[in-house]
C-alpha cells in the first residue's frame, strides 16, 4: 500500500509541475484551439478530407491518364446512340456522353472547383470584414456620428439578407453574364452580410473590454485603438465562418453552373456543368452524376466538419 501509494503521490506531482510550467509559459488562445482540434475526430476526418482535396486538386491534373476534352470514344466509335461505355480497365470511372474519360475530368474539375470555393470566399471575406469592420469601430467608438454610420451600413446588409441567398446568386449572374468569373463574384457577394454581421458583432463586444478602456484612458487614438486592438481579437469567429462558408460556396458554385450560369464551354471540367449535363443520361449512365455529386458532397462535408470544430475550440461557449 505504501509503494502504491508514493507510486500516485509521484505522478501527481508530475502533473503539478507540468501544469505550473504552462501557466509560467502561457499558452495563446490560437495554441489551445490547435490543441483541442488535435483531439476532436471531427476535425481530424473534417482535415483528411480537405487534405486529400487540395492534393487532388493542385497536383492531380498533371497526373491524369487522359486529356479531360479529348472525345477518344466518339474517335474509337464506342459512343453509340443509348450505349455510353462504363468502367473497364483503360477508364476507371467510364466515359461521358461525348467519349470523354470521367476520370479525367473528375481530377480537373476538382481544381474549378477549389479555385471558385476559394476565390468567391475571399471576396465575401474581404468585402464583408470591410463593411462590418466599420460599422463595429463606427458603433463601439465612434459617439453619435459613428451610431450613424453603422445604422446606415447596416440598414444595407439588411438587404441583402432579406433576399434568399441563391436567389440573390442567380440574380448577380444573370445581370452579369455567363462566365466562371460571375459565379464568383454572386457566390462571394451572397456571403458578404454574414462577414459583415459577424465582424460587426465581434468587435462590439470587444470595444466594451477593460484593454479597450485601458487604452482610451492612456490617450491612444480610437482608430489605432481599434485597428491594432479591436479587430485582430475579433478575428477568430470571421475565420471560423470562412471555413464554414467554403462549403456552401462550393455548393452555390454547383448550383450556378447547374442551372448554366456558369462556364459556357462545357468542355471545361466543373463538378456543377457535369451534374448538369448527366441529368440526360440517367436511364443510361446514373454513375455520370453520381461521381460529381459524391466530390461536392464529401469535400463540403470536409471544410464543415473542420469548421465546426474550429468553432467548437476558440468559442469558450461551446467547448467541451
């Protein structure tokens, strides 16, 4: 009992003196988030997911073992009226309806689609932490003008959020034409109220902090207070939200070029013209629309599983 007993008292202590020596180093709160992902499958699957994405989409279309619009079963006469040719040794996923290996344009199409999540994202992003970012230090330090200007700024956002989201999309990309540029623009422009509100939101409760009145009592200037203070703390739930806004935009991509608004060659690979044009091939090849639909599902469950746990880590609220 005795041996067992200093054998417990030992690792207690060990514990002890671990647990003084991250309090005497600190941790920030952007190590302990990584600390807790670390430990949370969701974000490990969420991370595999999205790594094995962007391999596929960045390295994959120099490895691909055919042409995405090289048309080899119309040249080999394979593609006949209501036969389309499905998976064998040479294609591994089939042809498409115009003799085009699926797998191929599978790979490449996986590169539109990062480049239009991405791209789209950023403009939501960097549009919306514009707006929301002087709306919050308009609203938290600005006196009455700033009042002002955040009721005007964001009587604005309120309309933009009083229209469905894909229906404002569609709207954007019918009045600018046809093109992959205007998918991102109308998926970016979609996602800017809720940067927006967000960021707005954030640097709110952050202009009520003591450092902020710390700061205001020392003389500091409000716009240094609120550029070099305010909005890097407010910073982590916009960066959530942007890995979250990834999948829907990935989505709403699809669903744009879905319904022809986006890239009018469809010989371009894109996950959203595929489903689209394997809509009249169902009775034949199912398979046509079931790989793009699989790719957009999996990696939007990737970047939400990701995102969640992310939100999960830097919310104090939510953690476990």
């Amino acid at each position: 009992m005795t041996i067992t007993s200093g054998k417990k008292k030992q690792k207690i202590d060990r514990l002890a003196e671990l647990a003084a020596r991250d309090d005497e180093r600190g941790v920030s709160l952007w190590q302990e988030a990584f600390r807790r992902l670390r430990r949370n499958p969701a974000a490990i699957v969420g991370a595999v997911i999205l790594a094995l994405f962007v391999v596929v989409a960045v390295v994959g279309p120099f490895l691909v073992p055919y042409s995405p619009t090289d048309t080899i079963g119309i040249r080999d006469g394979l593609i006949k009226p209501g036969v389309i040719p499905g998976i064998d040794g040479d294609h591994w996923l089939g042809l498409d309806h115009q003799g085009r290996d699926e797998f191929s344009r599978l790979v490449v199409g996986a590169r539109q689609t990062l480049l239009v999540g991405v791209v789209s994202t950023l403009i939501g992003l960097a549009v919306g932490a514009l707006i929301g970012g002087v709306a919050g230090a308009a609203a938290g330090l600005g006196g009455r003008w700033g009042r002002w200007i955040d009721s005007t700024l964001m009587r604005f956002i309120d309309m933009m959020l009083a229209m469905p989201s894909l229906l404002l999309a569609v709207s954007i990309a019918a009045l600018l034409g046809a093109s992959l540029t205007t998918v991102m623009i109308a998926v970016g422009v979609v996602s800017v109220p809720v940067f927006a509100r967000l960021l707005r939101g954030s640097m709110i409760s952050q202009a009520n902090s003591d450092y902020v009145l710390a700061a205001t009592s020392l003389g500091v200037r409000k716009p240094k207070i609120a550029l070099t203070h305010v909005v890097p703390n407010s910073l982590a739930p916009v960066i959530v939200q942007a890995t979250l806004t990834l999948a829907t935009a990935i989505i709403e991509a699809a669903a744009l070029s879905f319904l022809g608004l986006g890239n009018p060659d469809t010989s371009v690979p894109e996950w959203g013209v595929m489903l689209a044009d394997a809509q009249q091939y169902l009775d034949i090849r199912p398979g046509l629309a079931v790989y793009p639909a699989l790719g957009i599902i999996i990696t939007a469950l990737g970047f939400t599983l990701l995102g969640e746990a992310m939100r999960e880590a830097l919310d104090p609220k939510l953690r476990k």
